[in-house]
C-alpha cells in the first residue's frame, strides 16, 4: 500500500489508470476526505491543502479535530488464541500488552 503522512494524518494512494491520475483518501477518520492529483508533487500539495482544509474546517466549527487512532486497541479473540499470546508473552519475560504491540509492529513492518 502506498501512503502519505501529514501531521499525523495518514492517506492511501492509488493510481487510477482509467483517469490517469493519481487519487488518496485519509485513512482513520469517519469523514471522507479524498483529493488527487496528475503528478505526485501535486498529489503532496493537494493532500496537505485536504488535510489543512480539515484542520479549518475543525477550527471554524469549534471541535476537536479527529485523530486516526487513540492508542487504545480493543480486540475480541478465541479463548485459545487469549492463552497462547499470554505464555508467549510470558516466555518473552514481558507484559501481553508489550507483546501485542511488538507483534502488531513488527505486521504491520513487513
């Protein structure tokens, strides 16, 4: 997957050969915020002008902006899966949280 960061904003890039252009979307949000663009440079422009927008847009109505994450991952697992992460995560000498989140890293690094 190819991505754009912007104070801490996340995009998804794709090409759309149809149009010839390239298109993103900001990932993590409940809004749908998309620009686009015919050459990477104005891809980076337009994504940065989408992600600023946003910010105003924010700013002018009074509300927080919304962040992608917040830290805090909830996960509902089979019971066998539970145990398993807990005595990996004990063989490693390290909390399951610790655990999850080195495993999750190192997913989403590959």
């Amino acid at each position: 997957m190819n991505t754009m960061t912007h104070k801490g904003y996340t995009a998804r890039i794709e090409y759309d050969e149809r149009d010839n252009l390239f298109a993103g979307r900001i990932l993590g949000l409940r809004a749908i915020i998309s620009f686009q663009g015919e050459t990477v440079d104005e891809l980076r422009k337009e994504f940065i002008a989408a992600v600023e927008d946003y910010l105003n847009d924010c700013l002018q109505q009074g509300i927080t902006p919304e962040k992608s994450t917040s830290g805090k991952l909830m996960l509902r697992v089979p019971p066998e899966v539970h145990s398993a992460a807990l005595i990996a995560a004990q063989a490693a000498g390290i909390s399951l949280n610790q655990w999850a989140t080195e495993v999750l890293k190192n997913a989403v690094h590959a």
